[in-house]
C-alpha cells in the first residue's frame, strides 16, 4: 500500500470552508483521513505551509499536435505541477484541431504519460471555422470534458444556438469566447483614451457584452449549458450577473492576467502583456475581483498561451496574443489575496471545487475518498518573476521582474509528490 501523510498543515477546503491545521492521510491516490491522528507511510511535514485541494485549470492552449516547439504536452504538464496545477484541460486550438474522437483519445494517451491529470476540450466547429459543427456526442463520449472554439468566437448566431441545444442533449459544457468578431477586428488593444495615445487599434468592451447578451438568450432558449470564457469587462461582468439572477445555467471565467494586469501594462508597445482579450481599464479590473468575491465569476484559468521569441519580438500590432500562466496562476492570485482584493476561499473555489463541479471530476475537495491532489503553498513567500527560469518551453509572461507573494512549495497528484520547490 502507497501511503503518504502530510502533517501539520494548514488545510483549507473551498467546498466546506475547512480552514483548520491537522493531517492528512492518502493512501493509494485516494484521501483516506483528515485531523490529528499519528502519522504513517511517508511523511511530509508542512509547518508553516498551507494545504488546498490541487488546482483545476480549464483552459490551457499546448503546441500538441503541430508546434510542439512552443509546448509539448509534457511540459505543460511539468509546468503545471511547478504551479500547483494537478489537473489541466486543454484546449482544441491545435494543428490539427481537436475536433473530432480520434484527436481526443491523442491528448488523452499522452496525457497518460505525465504526472498529472490531462483532460481535453473539444472543439465547437470543424477547424474552428465557427460555422460548421463537430460531433460534441461522439467527443463527449470518447472523454471530452467541456466545448469551446479555442480564442475564436462563434459569431453566426444560428451555428451558436445549434451548439447549445446540441450540447444540451449530452449534459455539455459549451464555452463560448464573447467578442463581435467586426468590433474587434484588426484591434490588438483595448479601446481607450490610453491605446489612442499609442496609436493603437482597439477593441471596445461593448464588443464582449454584445455576445455575451446574446449567448445568454441562446442558453435561456435551448437549455443549453454556457461558460462565458474569459469575461475581461465590467459591462460583461453585469450581463453574467443579472443573467445569474435569473437562474439560468450561466457561469463565467476570467483569466489571472485580467485580475492582476491592467491596459498600462502594455506601458511602451510591451507585447509580453499583449493578450486576447486585450487587458483593459482599471476599473474593469477592479470590478473583476469584486466578481471572483461576490460569486458571479465561477472560475480562474491560467489561459497559459506559449509564444516564442520571435512570434512576441514584433512591432505590437504584428505581434501574436498570449502568455504562459501554468507556473504563475496560484501566486498571481495570492498575491492579490495578500493585497487586500481577494478573499482566499473564494480565490481558490475559483481553482478547485467550481471548475470540478463543472466538469463533474471527483477532484478539487480535501475530504475523505476524494483524489489525493494536494498543493502544499506558502502564502507569505516573497519572490520576483523570473521568465528565464520558467520550466514552459516558452517564456513570454507579462509578470517578468514582477514582485509576487505566495508560492507553490510541493505538488502531489494522487498521493505522489509531482513537484518540490528546490
């Protein structure tokens, strides 16, 4: 029998409100005890340590299949697990694209090979064209979690709610990527007075609340299950709030970028911080972390989007969107949790009960006969970002040289440490 005890832990459980300090006893991957009870198997002592229930993230775009140069599956999953992460689902934006079962059951077998869980999203539309739909059934069946058309909306309304009374069929979490394709076309900022000044074309944030209004009204009319992916504006935040009022099947995410970063952090054309959708005003920020503390937003990802060198070393226009999150996503949060704007129970609900009852995973709760992924963290660690020393194969993150408090200290995925801070 594999049997692991960690002790002396601070032990917090987002789905109780458990935050108490005892053991915690997994034996073969599986929790079988929490309290103060004598220690057996291997230990780990974890004063001075908090321990939470591993990190769930949803979104996670990979170079596998077809550019494995920025990612491979395998390192995204070491990347995880330096951050905490114990289970990841990754994203149908591939080459080629995860859209139909063959390509599944791909992710999933080298997933098996990691340290980690891997699980996958299918794709909404064939090639992410938007118009022509996958089969979502046979995906679902063959381990799919949830749908999404990658960074790409779906704008033909028709094609939309055919995918939602589809998915509703089959119980599926569609998430829906809100932005007017013609509002934001050309845009690689978000419209300002600050991005006029840059001489920057910009996207309005009225282009996100038009699509979530209208997903919201395609969900309400087939029944269909909806993620608003990555909401990123205080005018989308109050569409998903009185939609939530009105208790339909609604919930939202938000990336750690836009709860940490703001539109000056592109400051002179820094296109580390260029990202989709584009980072915005303070006061969009601000009214983000009000959502994560009120409930309306459901979950945090990491939207980890590796870039080379070359594809982030252009003029800010020409320049590809994205940044890595994996190793990042926990201590951008605990830094704000330190900060003042985060409350930390319902910051980590966001990483581990909300998106496992979403995706109906046994994980993301410390309780008996649940998975033993564990992350042990310091919630008081000082350290600065150090992009070169990132384990993603790619490095392009806007936290560079940034001053973080709270770090992952050891991983464990199934009662076996995954990770240990050197």
């Amino acid at each position: 029998m594999n049997t692991l005890t960690i002790i002396n832990a601070r032990i917090l459980d987002p789905e109780t409100g458990l935050d108490t300090h005892g053991h915690i006893r997994i034996e073969n991957g599986i929790i079988t005890g929490i309290g103060d009870f004598e220690p057996v198997g291997d230990v780990i002592d974890a004063e001075g340590l908090c321990a939470a229930p591993g990190l769930i993230d949803m979104r996670v775009s990979t170079g596998e299949p077809g550019t494995e140069h920025r990612e491979t599956i395998a390192s995204a999953a070491d990347a995880a697990a330096a951050g905490g992460v114990t289970t990841i689902v990754v994203t149908p934006d591939t080459s080629p694209v995860i859209d139909d079962m063959s390509l599944v059951n791909f992710i999933q077998t080298k997933g098996e090979d990691t340290h980690i869980n891997v699980h996958v999203s299918g794709a909404l539309t064939k090639g992410l064209d938007g118009k022509t739909m996958t089969e979502i059934g046979l995906m679902s069946e063959a381990g799919a979690l949830m749908f999404s058309n990658g960074a790409l909306p779906v704008s033909d309304s028709l094609t939309m709610r055919r995918l939602l009374s589809y998915g509703a069929r089959f119980n599926a979490l569609i998430a829906s990527r809100p932005k007017d394709a013609a509002l934001g076309k050309n845009a690689c900022a978000h419209e300002s007075d600050f991005s006029a000044r840059l001489g920057l074309p910009g996207e309005p944030a009225i282009s996100e609340r038009i699509m979530i209004e209208r997903d919201i009204a395609l969900a309400e009319l087939t029944g269909g299950r909806l993620l608003v992916d990555m909401i990123s504006s205080e005018e989308g935040l109050a569409a998903v709030r009185r939609a939530k009022s009105r208790d339909l099947d609604i919930s939202a995410s938000v990336s750690i970028n836009h709860l940490s970063l703001n539109e000056l952090d592109i400051g002179d054309y820094r296109t580390f911080a260029k990202l989709q959708p584009p980072l915005r005003e303070e006061a969009d920020r601000q009214a983000l972390l009000g959502g994560v503390n009120d409930g309306t937003i459901d979950v945090i990802v990491s939207a980890h989007d590796p870039r080379t060198a070359g594809q982030k070393r252009l003029p800010f226009a020409e320049a590809a969107s994205g940044a890595v999150g994996l190793e990042l996503l926990l201590s951008a949060g605990l830094s704000q949790v330190a900060d003042g704007h985060l409350d930390l129970m319902k910051f980590l609900a966001c990483l581990t009960i909300n998106p496992a009852n979403l995706l109906d995973l046994p994980s993301g709760r410390i309780s008996e006969g649940a998975p033993g992924d564990i992350v042990l963290f310091d919630l008081n660690m000082p350290w600065i970002c150090d992009s070169d020393m990132l384990v993603s194969n790619s490095n392009n993150t806007p936290f560079d040289d940034r001053r973080l408090t709270g770090r992952t200290v050891t991983t464990i995925v199934g009662g076996r440490v995954a990770f240990e801070l050197a």
